[in-house]
C-alpha cells in the first residue's frame, strides 16, 4: 500500500492505509494552485493531508509561502517527507 504519484508536478509518496488520496481530484487541485492563488500569496493549508495543494503552490513558478498542517500523523509525516 506504499505509493508514489506524479500530481501537479510534485512526487508524493505515502501509504494508503493510513492517509486519505483522491486522485480523482488532481484537476481541481491543479486549478486552485494556477487560478485562484496568486503567485507570491500566502496561504494556510490546514487539512493538507499529504500536500496536494501545498506543495504545488510552495513550488516555483508559484513560490507562495505555504503554512500547513493535518491532525493525522501520518498525513502530517508524509507531508514532511514529501516537502524533503
């Protein structure tokens, strides 16, 4: 159940059993991070899961600052990983 997915121009990995995934959602991840938040922007990600938005939206071109956080652990320890 360990995974590792190409999404939004990031690499995730992460294990199923224990995070929630969607990949079903890749487009309207990919819309929010190049439509709705302008590059440079600040932005908080409070139940980021594994990073889908986060991270895309920390990555230049967009570079925005990005504060986020999951009260799942290991959501919140993929993310890190993720963001390594």
């Amino acid at each position: 159940t360990n995974v590792t997915v190409r999404h939004t121009g990031a690499v995730f990995r992460f294990d199923f059993r224990t995070v929630y995934w969607n990949s079903k959602l890749q487009h309207e991840h990919e819309r929010v991070v190049t439509r709705v938040i302008p590059p440079g922007a600040v932005v908080a990600d409070m139940f980021c899961g594994v990073g889908p938005f986060a991270i895309p939206a920390a990555m230049p071109p967009r570079s925005c600052r990005v504060h986020a956080n999951d009260l799942n652990p290991a959501s919140h320890a993929a993310l890190v990983a993720n963001v390594a």
